[in-house]
C-alpha cells in the first residue's frame, strides 16, 4: 500500500495549501486525483512522492513510513516511487540526450549494466526511434521529451507511478500513446497509479476511482 496519512503540506506554514488529507492506494490500483488548478493536489503528489517534506502526517510505502526525502530517503524508498510531472522541460537536464535522460536513474543507483537493454526496451515501449534517443530535449517536441521522461520514471521498475498532469501539454494521440504505456506497464508489473489533473473525462476513463478535490479535503467519488 501507498498511503498518506493527514498530510499538512506547502510553502508556508502560516498558509498550507495541503490541510489533513488522506489518501491510500493499493497495489495494482489505479487512483484519480482530481481537482482545480492551485488546490494543492501537484504538492500532495509531490509529498507522496518523497519530493516534499509534509508539516505533518506521514507518507508509509509497503508498510514502512517514509524515513526521509528527496535524497535522504532510504534508496529502496526512493526509487520504489516513479513520478512524471507536467512539463517535461522543467524536469530533463538540457544537457542530456534523450538516451542518457532515460538511464540517468540506472547510473545514480549502480546499475549501468542495465542500461544496454533497458533503455532500448523502454524507448520502443514509448515509441521513440533510435535517431530522437541521440537528440537532446531542445531539439525534440514536448510530447517526444515526455515519452522520454516516462520512459525515465519506468526504468527503474517502480512499484508505485505518479503520473502528475502528465498530458496536460500534449495533443490527443500522444495522450492516449502515454497513458496505453502506463496501463501495459500496470499490468505487468502489478504496480500502483496515483494520476494527478483536472480532465475528468479522461481520470474517469483511465482510473479505478477518482477522488475529487474540494476545497481543502478530498471527497471519494
């Protein structure tokens, strides 16, 4: 389970835009976290994510409450969590060829003997060709860097996906290109889905149950 448990979180103590939320996911499971642009649910994603230190609560993955964030977390927690965010050029060094985005995670936990079969797997998973993995994120689309960056969170096999407004900036093919990748990997690897946005179309259609965000607290739908 992924579970968030009274979560108080944001930028200001005086002014949390997160206020005792909580939210389980199960194995396997895909959840919908729907709500308004501004309403806190990227930095409840964020939090879950081990990204975002909580005021209070606690986030516990696979039975085990988190023992640290970002890179103070415990690496068995760290890298049990994939996460694709909105905008892709926020999120990929500039400096890395598409290839070498997708293996970063491989390199920093050890594992470049992987890197030979995994990112080819994973790049043809996405659908981008050998010639984009040579190419660096300026001289690619926002929709080919995205299928880079989630072909990045997959490398490592997380057992939990957050998926933080992922096709907001991309078109209808390559939204439903994305989200049929995340689903494959789903059910291959039984792994858990929080999907983060404001389409409710679209979070009803891909997720199991969508949870809509009123006000500070989250409502089951």
């Amino acid at each position: 389970m992924l579970e968030l448990d009274t979560i108080t979180a944001g930028y200001d103590r005086a002014r949390p835009v997160v206020r005792e939320v909580s939210l389980t996911l199960a194995p396997g499971e895909a959840v919908g976290l729907l709500g308004p642009s501004g309403c806190g649910k990227s930095t409840l994603a964020r939090v879950a994510a081990l990204l975002h230190r909580p005021y209070a609560g606690r986030v516990v993955i696979d039975g085990e409450p988190a023992r640290g964030w970002r890179h103070t977390a415990p690496r068995a927690q760290r890298t049990a969590v994939g996460v694709v965010f909105q905008q892709p050029r926020t999120s990929a060094d500039p400096r890395l060829a598409l290839r070498d985005l997708i293996a970063e995670p491989l390199r920093a936990t050890g594992r470049r003997d992987e890197i030979a079969a995994r990112v080819p797997e994973l790049a043809d998973a996405v659908g981008l060709t050998g010639e984009l993995l040579g190419r660096r994120p300026h001289e690619v689309s926002d929709g080919q860097l995205q299928r880079a960056c989630l072909a990045r969170a997959l490398v490592l096999r997380p057992r939990w996906l957050i998926c933080d407004e992922m096709t907001a900036m991309l078109d209808a093919s390559t939204t439903a290109a994305l989200v049929a990748v995340v689903e494959e990997y789903r059910r291959a690897e039984g792994a858990g889905l929080l999907a983060v946005g404001h389409d409710r179309v679209l979070l009803e259609r891909w997720c199991d149950r969508t949870v809509h965000w009123k006000s500070t607290t989250p409502a089951a739908a």
